[in-house]
C-alpha cells in the first residue's frame, strides 16, 4: 500500500454505533489481495433512503440500480465491494447486481429493491458473482464490526480509513450521524467522491432526507477535485434508521430540522475535506475562495477551473508564488470576467489588484505560505455578489507514479 498522505488526520475517529445498524466484512477475493474487500450494512426495518449518484454518461449498473432503487425510499441492506468496478460490464454486470441485490433479499426476507449495491476499482471487469455470493455468504456468517473495519474494506488507492461523526437536537432527543468514506483519484463532480455512506438514528422523511442530501452534497462532494476526473461509479447515499425516538421530520418548518441539515451538511463537508486530503500523491490541501462573481454558479465554474489546473496544482506542490497561472484559470472558465477588475490573493496576502501586479509586491510572505500544507488561494472579480469555495490538492509525481501502475 501506498504510504499514509501527509495529509491524513493523526487516528481514526472516535465513533458511536447507530442504533439500527449491523456493520460485517468478508473477504470475497474480488483480487489477489490478503484483505476484507466486501462490507455489509444491515438496516433496520423502516430505514429511509437518499442519495446523490454520478453524473457519468457511463454509469456502472450498481448506480443504475441504486437510482432505480432510491425512488422506493426505504432500505434494508447496503453491500459494497472494493477491488472491482463492475462497469462498462454489459448484461454480466447487470446480472452480477441483480444477484447481489437477490441474495441479500433473500437472508434479509425483504424486497431486492431494498438491497443498495455500490462497487469500486477496475473498470471493465465483470463482478465475478461465485466470488459474490460466497463473500456474502460469509458476511451474513461474521460477527459485527466496526467502523474503522467497515472504512478500511471499501478502500482501494486510499492510504487511510476515512469516516466523520457529529449530531444534533431534534424534538428533544439527540441524534447522531456517522459517515465513512473512500475515494483518493478520479475524484471531480458531478459529484465528486468515490463511495460515501452516512447513517444515522434520526427519523427523517426519505423526502427531506433527499432534499437535504442534496442540498448538503453542492457544497461539499461537488466542491471537491482532485484530478478532474469523473468516476463510473460515485455514490453517496445516507440511510436514516429512525431508531432515535425523535418525531420525525417531514419537512424543514419541523422543530430540530435545520439542526439535522447543519449536522448533515458538516457531516458531507468533513468527508469530502477527507477525501481531498487522501487525493493521489497529495502534499497540499488547497482551498480556493471565488468572490465578486456574476452569480455563485458562475464563481463555481472559475474556483473549479483554477482547482483543476495543471499548472495551478504543480506550482503549489513545487511551492512556485507563480499567481499567473491563476489569471490563466480564471480567464479559460469561460465565465464573465473582467481583467482590469480582477483582484488575487495567496493566504492572507494580496498578489494582485485591479488587474495587475500589487505596488510595492513582496513574494516572501506568499513563498512561506506555500511552503505549508494548507493553501488558500483568493480571487475577487469584482463584477456581482456571487461567491463560491472548492478544495483540492497539488499535483506531484505520485499522482503519475499511482496510476501508472494501478492495475498492477
């Protein structure tokens, strides 16, 4: 395995069970590899649904299934497999699901809509059902785990286990809500994670769980890159148990909504700051800060095509002050923009304003920044109200060194 990312918080979090939720792993052997690769959740009766899947014209059949299945708004069950895509497999990828979803149904005495299937890894190879069905089989048999068990199984090129906890008051009882995570490369929206899997005790309408998760999701999983590369297969989907004993939650005007909303949105916002943290041969964590746009879509498109520039991402892991490259990105988002308005700014200095170099420009203060491993990057274009932050990280030869060699 690739060394820890630099980047990675010091342990693994402290986290509660969720009350509803029976985590297991099992080794399906989906590659040669002496490691746990499927993870089982098994959900309470009456566990509402929602989530947010990719928007690749390429979908895996799993995020077929998944979208199909969402539309129900209730789960029982949630299998994830690691080492294996399963897309752009054909009818052998579809039936692989289909068996997945048949099995699972079958030891739970539910519905196979009910059963939510994720996958990760190699595109192109079907999921190998024998290895399917006797992994679950050996899932259904193991003792329950935990959540750095369940983290690190659906793991591929991540170097950490990666999963966040916070909670909220709703009609007087608190509630908690538990993430995990994976997702290290082909990481851009729309939306931008690998796999991610939020549980918790609170009843919430599938409804407004949806309509939160989305919400939560653009600010968060859609506000992250690490390579401008969209997967087959990203997914999040969040899972609300309804155990709590809270009234549930119908609609945003019901007492302790906008608690859940914040909980749930600090939750997704912590997991993709994860992921972003793990990118590929990461050394910087950047955070990019669009001001004075047209409309906050428009500051959206500009922070993503500064956050995804080559040029942008190699000078900061070579520690270069070189705040061209950020007028470069800004002029090629294809948004409004005017060259004379145009302000920037690294960490708390400014570089440029009014459309060039700042009188009296002192490099030191940027170079010290830079030589950190958390970047801030600042643009105002002075035009309208709109605002906009997305997250990435630097460019290194890791990044060529993973890839290169990620198939074997």
């Amino acid at each position: 395995m690739t060394d820890r990312s630099p980047l990675a918080p010091a342990s693994f979090p402290e986290l509660p069970p969720i009350d509803g939720v029976a985590l297991r792993v099992a080794r399906a052997r989906y590659k040669a590899w002496d490691r746990c690769d499927l993870t089982y959740a098994e959900l309470a009766e009456g566990t509402a649904v929602a989530g947010v899947l990719t928007q690749s014209r390429c979908p895996s059949p799993e995020v077929e299934w998944c979208r199909a299945a969402l539309t129900l708004g209730k789960a029982r069950a949630l299998v994830v497999n690691a080492g294996n895509s399963n897309a752009f497999t054909g009818n052998r990828g579809r039936a692989a699901v289909e068996a997945i979803a048949a099995r699972t149904a079958q030891h739970l005495g539910c519905d196979p809509s009910d059963v939510f299937v994720a996958s990760t890894g190699v595109i192109g190879v079907p999921l190998p059902i024998d290895k399917a069905e006797a992994g679950l089989d050996a899932a259904f048999a193991a003792e329950p785990c935990d959540w750095e068990a369940a983290a690190a199984t659906i793991m591929t090129t991540d170097t950490f286990a990666k999963a966040a906890v916070t909670h909220a008051v709703v009609g007087g009882k608190t509630v908690s809500l538990v993430g995990i995570i994976k997702g290290s490369g082909m990481v851009a929206p729309d939306m931008a994670t690998m796999l991610g899997f939020v549980f918790t005790d609170a009843a919430v309408a599938p409804e407004l769980l949806q309509q939160m998760l989305s919400a939560a999701n653009r600010r968060s999983f859609s506000s992250i890159t690490v390579d401008s590369d969209t997967s087959t297969s990203d997914t999040v989907l969040a899972f609300a148990t309804g155990t709590a004993g809270n009234e549930p939650l119908a609609s945003m005007d019901d007492a302790g909504a906008d608690a859940f909303h914040s909980a749930l949105s600090d939750l997704c916002l912590q997991l993709a700051h994860l992921v972003v943290r793990d990118g590929e041969g990461a050394t910087k964590f950047i955070r990019i800060d669009v001001e004075g746009a047209e409309s906050d879509r428009s500051a959206h498109r500009i922070a993503m095509s500064i956050a995804n520039s080559p040029l942008v991402k190699t000078a900061i892991a070579g520690e270069d002050a070189n705040w061209g490259r950020v007028v470069m990105a800004v002029g090629k988002a294809g948004e409004p923009a005017e060259r004379d308005r145009l302000a920037i700014r690294f960490g708390a200095t400014q570089v440029a304003r009014d459309g060039l170099a700042l009188a009296g420009y002192d490099e030191a203060p940027v170079a010290a920044h830079l030589k950190g491993k958390e970047i801030e990057i600042g643009v105002d274009l002075g035009l309208g109200e709109g605002r906009a932050t997305v997250w990435t990280c630097d460019l290194t030869h890791g990044y060529i060194s993973i890839n290169a060699d990620y198939r074997s």
